[in-house]
C-alpha cells in the first residue's frame, strides 16, 4: 500500500512537472522560423539580436524599438539562410582553415594579436563562436554572389565609351552616403507597393522631424546594411543609378534625397560629403606572373601549398625556368603565357595576391599565397611609374557600370529568392 502511494505520488509529481520542464525546452530551443528545408532558433536570433545591438552601440547609433529590431534582424537571417542554402546547393563553402586565414587578417587589420582580439571582442559583450560563425557565414554569401551575379556581370566597351562621352567635361565625382531601401516584393499588387510607399514616407517624416538618419535607416530598412545605419561609405558617379545622381548632383552636404522609385522598392539617400576625383593619376606599376593551383573537391588547400613549395624549389633551387612551370601546372588562363599578367595596376587584382606582390623585389618568388582563386606562386619582372590617366579612366568607368549592374542584378535576385521560397515565421508575441 505504501510502495502504491509512493508510487502514485511521483507520477503526480512527474505529470505537474513536465509542463515546466517543457517550457523550458521550448524556451531554449524553439524554432521561430522555417525557411525550406532549414530552420532558425530562437537562440540564434538571441545571439544575433545580441551582436546587432552591440554594433549599433559602437556605432552610437540608436537602436529602434525592441519588436522592430527583431524583426528587421530575424528578415535579415531568413535572406542569409536562403543564400546559404543556395550556396550549400552548389558546392561553395568556408572550412575552418579559410575561416581561420579571414580572422587572423581581420586581427591584423585591427593591429592586435589573434588572442588580443578574442579578448577585445569578448569584453564587448561578443559571442567568439558566434563571431567566427558570422565571418564564415559572410565568406560564403560573398562567394555565392562573385560566383552566381559578379561574375556573369559583363560591361562592353561600347557601354563604357557610351558613358565617357555621355559624361566628357564633367568633373568627376564620389560621394559618401547612406541609404534606406523599402524593398517591393516581385509582382508586387497595387496594395503592396503602397503599403511600402507609406512605409517609405514614414520613414521621411520622421528624418524631416529631426530624428538621426542612421536610426531611422536601423528601424525602416530592409537592406542588408540597414543594422549598420545604412552606410554605403564612398561611392562614385558610374556605380549610382542616374536618378540617384541626378538628384545627388543638386544636393547640399547633409541634405536627404526625396523619396526615389526602382524596381527594388523605395530608397532614401542621405549626402554625408562629396569630392572630386583625381583627374591625373601616376601608379606604380608591376610586371608579374604567377602559377595558379585552384583547390576542389579533389585538391584541398594542403594539397596546392605542397605542390607549390616544390614548384618554387624547382624554380629557386634546380634551375626550372618560372614561365615553364606555368605553362605546365599552372591553372589559369595565363598559362599558356608563361603565367605573365602583363602590367598590373594597384587595385586590379585581389588583396591578398597584391599584398604579396608589393612585398617582392624583381626576380623574387614568392611563398605560396592563398586568395579566393586557390595558390599562387608570383614572381615579379620589374616595375616602372606610369600616367594611366585614360587608362584607368576607362578601367574606372567599366568597375562602376559592373558594381551599378551587379547590385542591382543581386538585390533582384535576393527578391526573387525570398519571394519563391517557403517561409513560416512564427515568432510569438511578447
């Protein structure tokens, strides 16, 4: 009879218990969105929510109210998580020792050690895992858009001598801005673009009333960088839309465009400075060639290091000439050159092979040097001081007009996804 009341009297206490102990389940791992086949947590939106507020904070920039915040940050992981998906689809990804290279770059660019770092970041309240999980997470996204719109971007010479002459006489100018988007889903009804359009006008009426442009952008926009203020930094004529310019062209500095329509939605641009470009430009240029080693599924980053530090011992130490190594394993189109890239302008290939570049005296080989393409080994001939005002003129125009299109091409594209996928928000209200 005991044992039978014992018995019942902690089937009792299990049956009152297991609602609690489910709450707390559900608190700590309850999915607030499905996107597809992938979901989003609430503690993922915790920690990014967490990450966003410390960035508005060290931007002194003041955050909107809590529901809007989490709104904005949950729309702007359902995008990522769509592009991640699309990126997974395709094979494109950041491993560890990828993202390990991005962190320690971005300790360096900060002037501190990788645990100086780790320790800054964490005293601001900064998640590490979370940290590097944004970096690797960022990584691929930029993949994904080099590889599905950047490059299948193409600008003809008959568009860039278009946009010259269109533009001769004029005084060439970049202006520093921020930007509010209130995008317009694809096939928007008549509804939709209007609720957007007054949704575009608050956000004016409340820049008009005196409130801080960065704020605003934080509580109305939908565009990526909306949890930044809306800071678009330095941008230059040919990569802005003409009604863009047109209306930038007139301004004042501090002023705040009109409301302006495109087929994304509903922007506003605010002028924080403008300048003029240099109308002469003298560079250095170097002459180079590199042999390019490209990692896959089949050669990892281990694998193209190795086969370059023997390539480069062949080269400095067993009298293997450079330009028939290139044409032998090199896998870039310049192979068939001997590797030779001709004159190279400063800011005509990626970072990491220029850093390396510069740091070569002629006839130096360089260590084998990782870039978004694979490994390169580079060797520089010599290198001279040149006008390339024309030049780079033309090389100028065709980056604008390519980075104009691109966005554009992207932010239709993220619209497309978006609209096309499958999305159950179900965040609960507070």
């Amino acid at each position: 009879m005991k044992l039978r009341s014992l018995a019942l009297a902690a089937l009792l206490l299990t049956t009152l218990l297991a609602p609690l102990a489910n709450a707390a389940i559900e608190t700590v791992d309850r999915v607030i969105a499905v996107v597809n086949r992938g979901v989003i947590t609430q503690d993922e939106l915790d920690d990014r929510m967490a990450s966003v507020k410390q960035n508005l904070a060290n931007q002194k920039i003041q955050p909107p109210p809590e529901d809007v915040l989490k709104q904005q940050v949950l729309e702007r992981m359902i995008t990522d998580l769509l592009q991640l998906q699309y990126a997974s689809a395709m094979g494109i990804k950041a491993d560890d020792a990828t993202l390990d290279r991005a962190v320690n770059r971005i300790a360096e660019q900060n002037k501190m050690s990788l645990p100086q770092f780790r320790a800054t970041l964490e005293k601001q309240g900064m998640n590490w895992k979370s940290f590097r999980e944004d970096i690797r997470r960022e990584m691929a996204i930029s993949r994904l858009k080099e590889r599905e719109i950047d490059a299948k971007v193409v600008i003809t010479d008959s568009e860039v001598d278009d946009y010259i002459k269109l533009n001769a006489g004029k005084t060439k100018v970049e202006y520093k801005l921020q930007h509010i988007l209130i995008s317009v889903p694809e096939n928007a009804t008549p509804e939709q673009i209007q609720q957007r359009r007054l949704r575009a006008q608050a956000a004016k009426q409340e820049i008009m009333s005196g409130a801080d442009f960065s704020a605003v952008a934080a509580k109305f926009s939908t565009a990526p960088d909306a949890t930044s203020g809306g800071q678009l930094g330095w941008r230059p004529t040919g990569s802005l839309p003409q009604a863009f310019t047109d209306l930038l062209d007139k301004m004042s500095v501090g002023a705040t465009t009109e409301i302006i329509r495109s087929p994304a939605g509903f922007h506003l641009m605010k002028l924080l400075d403008k300048r003029e470009q240099n109308p002469k430009e003298i560079v250095t240029q170097t002459h180079a060639r590199h042999i390019l080693i490209k990692t896959n599924e089949l050669v990892s980053d281990n694998d193209a290091r190795q086969k370059l530090v023997q390539l480069r011992d062949r080269i400095v130490n067993g009298g293997a000439k450079f330009e028939d190594m290139a044409r032998a394993y090199s896998d870039d189109t310049s192979a068939s050159r001997g590797g030779d890239l001709g004159w190279v302008n400063p800011g005509e290939t990626v970072p990491e092979f220029e850093q390396a570049m510069n740091a070569l005296q002629p006839n130096q080989v360089s260590q084998p040097v990782h870039s978004p393409f694979g490994y390169h080994l580079i060797q520089v001939l010599e290198r001279r001081q040149q006008d390339v005002t024309q030049e780079r003129e033309r090389f100028r125009v065709r980056q604008e007009l390519k980075q104009r299109k691109a966005e554009e091409q992207y932010e239709d594209w993220l619209r497309q996804q978006r609209d096309r996928a499958y999305v159950d928000i179900r965040l609960k209200e507070e």
